[in-house]
C-alpha cells in the first residue's frame, strides 16, 4: 500500500483528521468538500481514498453494554478496502487495532484504547443462487431476512444474535441450537 508512489497527506480538521492516500502527489484535503470541519463524506475520487478518521471518540455507544472510554482514533469501515486501509493507518502511526461490530461480545475499558479502533458497518447482503453474500458488518438479523426472503434455510437460528456476521464468524456464534461453523 505505502510504496514510493504513493503519498499520504494529513490535515487537522477541529478535533477529526482526513486521512487522505492518493497516487499522486496532493495538498491535504485539496478539492474535498468539508463542513464543519468534519469530512462529511466519504469517496473515491479519482485514485484518491479519504477515510474519516476521528481522534478520540467514546466506544461506549457503539457496544451494547453502553459503556467505554475513549479510542486515540475511530475509523468506520464498510468494505475490504476500508479495512486495509485502516489497518495500514494504525501500523504507519504504530498503534494496535482491534476491529468491532456491534459490540455485543466485549467490553471497553473506561480508560479507553490507545489505538485504532476499525469499526465494521453496513455492507450488502444478498443472494446468488443457493449462495448468501454478507458483509461483515452486516446485522446477523439482516442476513437472516435476505437468506428467508430468498427461500434459503437453515440459518433462521441467527435471528438471536445481536451481532454482525463479521463477529459471529471471528466468535462461531450460535444459538437455539445453531452455530456459525454448521
């Protein structure tokens, strides 16, 4: 990811940083619309990848629990691509991170996490055949109605669990006698 082709701009924006990485050289946050000083979206333009990295966000809301400090650094991420740039975020800045899904397997420290959190969110589900394709950071439930609303069975058992399939596959989720690695 980080060759010699590839330059990496940081801008402070209020208490957010814009992480840009692009294939060529750029100012920071140079053509990108920005209000309130937070980047308010997040696109690929051009060879250009913004990811709206905030500094010191509370985890609590983002756990079912409700409890948690702070990360020194929050990134949501929706794709593979999100992800891998996030991921290389945390090693250039030499942080740990740990990725989560809806947070309902864990528990955040009131003190908070030094490092990058790498928040899954959204992603498609849908269905090729007798195959479903899920994200991540798709709700357990969510799939459950795709795979239903396809004709597909067997994995009705998922609709208990409060998860993403991202979390349910890392921690073989199960329940009412139904289990991730079935």
């Amino acid at each position: 990811l980080y060759s010699n082709k590839v330059s990496l701009c940081e801008c402070q924006l209020n208490t957010h940083l814009c992480h840009v990485v692009g294939l060529r050289k750029i100012s920071p946050c140079d053509n990108y619309s920005v209000e309130c000083g937070i980047l308010q979206t997040k696109a690929y333009l051009g060879y250009h990848v913004i990811m709206d990295v905030k500094e010191n966000i509370v985890l609590a809301p983002y756990t079912i629990y409700k409890i948690g400090g702070p990360a020194r650094f929050f990134i949501e991420a929706e794709t593979s691509d999100d992800v891998h740039h996030a991921i290389a975020f945390a090693q250039e800045k030499n942080l740990p991170f740990f990725v989560l899904g809806a947070g309902s397997n864990m528990l955040v420290s009131d003190e908070g996490f030094s490092g990058v959190a790498i928040r899954m969110t959204g992603g498609m589900a849908s269905v090729d055949g007798w195959r479903l394709m899920v994200g991540a950071g798709v709700m357990m439930a969510r799939a459950v109605l795709a795979a239903g609303q396809a004709g597909l069975a067997g994995f009705e058992w998922g609709i208990g669990i409060p998860g993403t399939i991202g979390g349910s596959v890392r921690g073989n989720a199960g329940c009412f006698g139904g289990e991730m690695s079935q």
